[in-house]
C-alpha cells in the first residue's frame, strides 16, 4: 500500500535551496532521499485532535516536511492538558487548541500548510473532511469516533494510522488499506458504555502519547514515501511500566460488515447510537426522568448540610484521587471496593454518592439501591461541581 501511494502522484514539488538544507538529514539516506522528500511535501495528512496524540504526530510531521497537515479540533487549551499535549503551552491556557497548534506548526516548518477544521467530526463531516488527504491520522479518544474515523476511511479508501492510549498502556496500527484489515475487524463491537473509563477517569503518563503518536507519525511517514513495512495486518501494544513493546498479527476479516467481502454498512451511521451512548427518544426520556429524581445538586447538599441533616457522604474515587481535593466530612469507598463494604454503611440512612464528575457515582448509587439502599442520591457533576459551586479555594484535576 506504501509504494503504491508513494507512486501514485505525478508531477512532485521542486525542493527549494532553503529546503535541502532544512531536510539534508533525510537526502542523504538513501531509502528517503530527493525523491523521498518530495513525495513528503506533495503529501498530505489528516490529524483527527490536537491532543495527546495529536500534538506529537503534528509536530513531527510538520518538522519531516509533510506539505499539507489539516486538524480537527474544537476543544480549547486547558491546564490539564500540558502534561501531555506539548505543541501547547502555558500562554496558550484558554485559546483555541487549533489556533495554538497552527502556530506552533508553522513555526516549526512556515514552509507547509496547515489547515485547520473548527468542528467536531460528525457522520455530516467526515467524508468531505477526509476526502483531499492522503493519510488520516487517528488520535481520537472515544470509541464513537474511532469506529467514524475508520468506516470513514474504509468508504473513502484512506489509510488509518491509529493509536490509542490509556494509563501505562498504548496501541498502534495501520487500518483500512486496500487489503489490510480494519479496526472493526480487530473489534467487530464496541464495549458496553461506561465499561473502559476515560483518560479523565484513568489518567495517562504524560510521555505515553509521545511515544505512540511518533509511531502514527512514523506510519504516516512511510505510507507517504514508500519506504519500509507499515504496520499494516499488525497491532502493536506498548507497555510504559515495563518498557515491553508486543506485536499481534491481525487478518482481513472476510465477514466484516465495513470492509468484508459483502459489507452492510456502506454509509456513515449513528454512532453514539451504535456505541450505546444514544437510547431511543422515548427511553431517553424516561432514563432522564429517572436520573434526575435520584440526583442531588452541590448547591442543595451544601444547603441540607448547613441545617444540620444527617447525610452520609461516600466518594468512590481513588485513594490517589482522594488525596487531591474532598468533600469535607467525606468518606472514601473506592468503587471497585463497594461490593465487599457496602455492609459498612447503613441501608436505612440517608447516603449521597460522588466522584470525580459523577459517572462513577452513578453507578455506585445504582448498585446500594439494588442491594437494599433506599436513601441514595448521586452528586451531579461530582467534585468538580461541587469546587464550581460550593468550594472554589480547592484545586481541580
């Protein structure tokens, strides 16, 4: 798939003066060389985030001399995100994550193009987003949009250079060429919702997406020049702690519904609907109903505390969690531990569950009433609410 793409175009760019002396390093290798480079700056590579992932591939990119680089983004620059999205800094705390990110691409390299896209990809976007590049470079971090950007790719025919991360551990690969096989057929079916929990929720080494979005951008890289053997038909996993990389062998699924031999989706489709994290109106409606009539505001609890009410406070974070910021009086019972101590606490008690933003604690309060609690309330939007509307002088993570 390599060598065909690299061939494909006709016609390549002339390297200025000013760029031989820029990319000498890689004109005098042989396997990349005039030709190689020039293959780059005809090229063209489309970045889905400017995060983790995103800012290290970019940046690498942009410095290999890519010709075009286009991101989609609509996220602004927050201070959590510096530990690991380094093609941002701290003056860029509040702007744009695209408008942050040109600059600093350009200013790397000012002689490529970066286009950037303000939006959030959707199935309405996607193919006209993809459609003028090369290569689509995933660094997305939901499920919904991984299974997008790849039906998107297999549709169109463009090449996915993945990567995904979480805590210690990250992913690479190379999807949807014409006879290597696609994330669907790695996994045909998303989790259930709520069951892999957000790098918000699990957190993630900050050196992590640089090591896995140089690997995309390597991939990237060679798909665009032709040379040496990319990752497609492979998946590798990489191990921080232990410093391991493992390679698995993927086939072309022949029964895959995206880009098996008989495909049923032959169009973009709903995909927060095909993930779970969309119900039917109707049951949207009742599940709404629902959750609000079990939830309680930091505003009402900080209320009902100041009259004196007897209220049990359990957080289901973790202990690390813990140690950051507390509801005062709070007690901690990490999620994972509720199973075995629930017995601590008492059914007949009034009993508000939270965590971090209110995920977690849902489905603690979930459990305590299916095991007999029958005053359980969840505090909406967790912690970070409560810092919001109660407590400001605490730090947020």
């Amino acid at each position: 798939m390599a060598t065909a793409m690299a061939t494909e175009k006709t016609g390549l760019p002339e390297l200025t003066n000013e760029e031989i002396k820029r990319y000498s390093r890689h004109l005098i290798m042989p396997e990349v060389g005039m030709d190689g480079q020039r293959r780059l700056k005809a090229g063209s590579v489309l970045c889905i985030g400017a995060g983790g992932l995103g800012s290290p591939a970019a940046m690498y990119l942009a410095a290999a001399g890519v010709g075009k680089i286009g991101i989609v983004d609509f996220d602004v620059v927050d201070y959590s995100n510096l530990q690991r999205q380094i093609i941002h800094g701290t003056s860029s705390i509040g702007r744009s994550k695209l408008a942050s990110a040109k600059d600093r691409l350009l200013d790397i390299n000012p002689h490529i193009e970066v286009e950037t896209f303000e939006e959030a990809l959707s199935s309405e976007n996607a193919l006209r987003l993809f459609a003028p590049y090369d290569v689509i470079l995933d660094g997305t971090d939901n499920f919904p949009t991984r299974y997008l950007t790849n039906d998107a790719c297999v549709i169109l025919g463009k090449p996915n250079a993945y990567g995904s991360i979480f805590r210690f551990e990250g992913q690479a690969s190379v999807f949807a060429t014409k006879d290597g096989p696609c994330y669907r057929c790695l996994y045909p079916e998303p989790p259930p919702p709520g069951l892999v929990p957000s790098c918000a929720e699990g957190g993630v080494l900050g050196v992590l997406p640089g090591v896995i979005g140089v690997i995309q951008a390597t991939e990237a890289i060679k798909l665009l020049t032709g040379i040496g053997e990319p990752l497609i038909g492979r998946f590798l996993i990489y191990d921080a702690l232990r410093m391991r990389f493992r390679e698995l062998k993927l086939r072309k699924d022949p029964e895959c519904p995206v880009c098996g031999t008989h495909p049923t989706v032959t169009k973009l489709i709903d995909y927060e609907e095909f993930c779970g994290l969309r119900p039917a109106a109707a049951a949207e409606v009742a599940t709404v109903s629902a959750s609000s009539a079990y939830d309680i505001t930091s505003t009402e609890l900080k209320a009902r505390l100041d009259k004196g009410e007897k209220i049990r406070i359990i957080d289901v974070r973790e202990p690390n969690e813990f140690q950051i910021n507390r509801i005062p009086g709070s007690e901690l019972i990490p999620l994972g531990e509720l199973p075995r101590r629930y017995a601590e606490l008492d059914a007949n008690a009034e009993v508000v569950v939270q965590c971090k933003s209110g995920g977690r604690s849902a489905k603690a309060a979930d459990y305590l009433r299916s095991v007999g609690f029958k005053k359980v309330l969840n505090l909406k939007g967790g912690i970070l609410d409560w810092i919001d509307k109660v407590d400001p002088s605490q730090p947020k993570y």
